[in-house]
C-alpha cells in the first residue's frame, strides 16, 4: 500500500503543532455537531468534515494554508 503523502508544512516544528493542534480541535467540533444532530456513532463523514473544519481554523487564525490528504493526493477518497 503507497504511503499518503502529506502536506510538508506538518513537518515544520513550528507549524506542525499548530496543524496538530487545529486538527484536534476540528475533530472535537465534528464530533459534537454530529452527536447534536443524532447521527448514530458509527456514521460515516467525520474525516473530510475534520479536515474541511481544521483549513478553516488554520486559514482564519494562522493565515496557513493547509492542504488535507485529499488535495494532496488526488484519487484518494476517505470518509
């Protein structure tokens, strides 16, 4: 299986956790909005949703442009 290949800033000491950080906090608001909205727990959709919501979290208060596993390798498709 071909390893993903991932956006080089994540690699950066500094901004590495930066995206670290807003991926968690991404993840944590997915997760509520689905939880609000009574989809059941295995419900499928949370990973493009983490990662739409983390390149916005890091555009809006890091003025980063992060691209997600998706745009960095086209073909892959993960829900």
């Amino acid at each position: 299986m071909k390893k993903w290949t991932h956006d080089p800033q994540e690699d950066d000491s500094i901004v590495g956790p930066i995206i670290e950080s807003a991926l968690k906090e991404a993840a944590e608001m997915v997760e509520q909005e689905f939880k609000e909205k009574g989809y059941p727990p295995h419900m499928k959709g949370r990973v493009p949703g983490t990662w739409k919501r983390a390149a916005e979290i890091l555009q809006r208060r890091h003025k980063i442009e992060w691209k997600n596993p998706m745009q960095m390798n086209p073909g892959l498709f993960v829900d």
